[in-house]
C-alpha cells in the first residue's frame, strides 16, 4: 500500500522551477526532468552542453545531476545552499559550496517534471568491508601467493597506508592494495606508488591488487606497471 510520501507534481512550466525548489528545498527531496546546460567552477571547471537530465535535490542540499546511463552523476555538490534565479527569462538553479568555495550552476531550458519524496532514515549494516577483506588476507596469506606469511597490517608510507605487507617464500615483499567492490586504475596508481617508494629504499618488493572485480582500464595498467590482480571476494 502507499504511504503517500510522495507526491507527483507532473509537468510544471519552467517559471514555476524557483517556486518549486524554495517550497520544498530542506523539507524533502526534490526530483526534476529537465533539459538543462551545466557549469561548475571551484577546485577544476566543466561545462556540459544542453540535454535532458535527472536533477536530485536532497534534504541535506546534495544535489546531484545525471544523464542516461551509468550509475554516476555527470556533476554534483554535496551539501551545498541551492537557490534559484531569473536571468534575461532564464531559470538559473545554482547549488554553492563555500569551503572549498565550489558553483555548480544549471540553467534550465524547458519545463519540468517534478516529483517530490519525503524519505526516511534506516538502519544500515555493511557487510564485507574492506578491513573484513584485509582481516581475511591477513589470517590467510595463501590466497595471494602459496608460502606467503604476514608482516604486516597499515603500514604507513608517505604516500598512504599499505593495507597489508606480507613476505614470500622467496624473501621479497609483497605490498597489498585491497578493494571491496570492482578495483579501478586509482587502485592500480596507489599501488605503484607503495612499490615505487619500497624500491627507493632498496627493498625488493611485488605489489598485489586484492579485489572481487578488476575493471579494463586497471587490468590494462597493471600489466604495463608489472603488478598483479588477485580474485578475493568479501568473506560472508
């Protein structure tokens, strides 16, 4: 059954868009569809041309904007102070961040469909951290390499913490860079950095990507900076 915690506004003219976002802004999440061109400028700038997109305004001032496909947003701004304007019959939605000081403005040229949702806290337990993958590697050095033992556990470099360090049978050492979901290139980069930094010191060492997933772009940089993936999911 319903709980009537939303309410489907439909089709509003684009004039209505400031009416809409100051009534419901920090009472519920605001949803539109509109066709809009965006801009930001703060830490970088981008600028994304005219289409039609998702636009997620929610309670905190999060404000996220997506295209059609992919689970990111192509821009957003966390807890920003969103307002609205009118400029030379423009509607202007601006969402700002003052520390660092970040605009991410939209300028919406249709008119939009609106749905706003009044949506609730729930208790929420994560299952296979990160640290349960590390716990895992470190009581079970075998499953990145036969006779590994462990060393040890964040260990601290310039560069970051290295999630766990183990010895082979060979006497190398072998860095581990652990990821819970699917490992991406950053993975890889901040791996080669713990291996690069080992190196300057003089020590040999193999660096090793734990994950459940690997993507394309990481396998392809992980053969060309000579290091190496191996499967490890959450243990349940």
């Amino acid at each position: 059954m319903c709980q009537g915690r939303s309410e489907v506004i439909g089709c509003v003219e684009r004039a209505e868009v400031p009416n809409i976002i100051k009534r419901w802004f920090k009472v519920a999440t605001i949803v539109l569809s509109v066709k809009c061109s965006i801009e930001y400028e703060g830490r970088a700038s981008s600028k994304a041309s005219s289409a039609w997109r998702l636009i997620i305004i929610k309670e905190d001032g999060t404000l996220l904007i997506h295209g059609p496909e992919g689970r990111n947003p192509i821009n957003w701004q966390p807890k920003a102070y969103v307002t609205t304007r009118v400029e030379g019959g423009n509607v202007i939605i601006e969402a700002l961040r003052r520390h660092p000081r970040e605009v991410l403005r939209i300028n919406v040229e249709s008119d939009a469909d609106v749905i706003i949702i009044r949506l609730g806290h729930g208790r929420f337990l994560l299952h296979g951290t990160e640290k349960e993958i590390v716990d895992y590697i470190a009581r079970n050095p075998h499953v990145v390499e036969s006779g590994a033992q462990l060393v040890s556990r964040e260990v601290s470099t310039p560069y970051g913490r290295v999630d766990v360090v183990l010895r082979s049978s060979s006497g190398d050492l072998i860095l581990v860079e652990v990821k819970r979901s699917t490992a991406d290139v950053d993975a890889v980069y901040q791996l080669s950095r713990y291996v690069k930094y080992y190196e300057s010191l003089g020590v040999k060492v193999r660096g090793v990507l734990a994950a459940p997933a690997l993507s394309p772009t990481a396998e392809k940089a992980l053969a060309k900076l000579g290091l190496r993936y191996v499967k490890v999911t959450p243990p349940k």
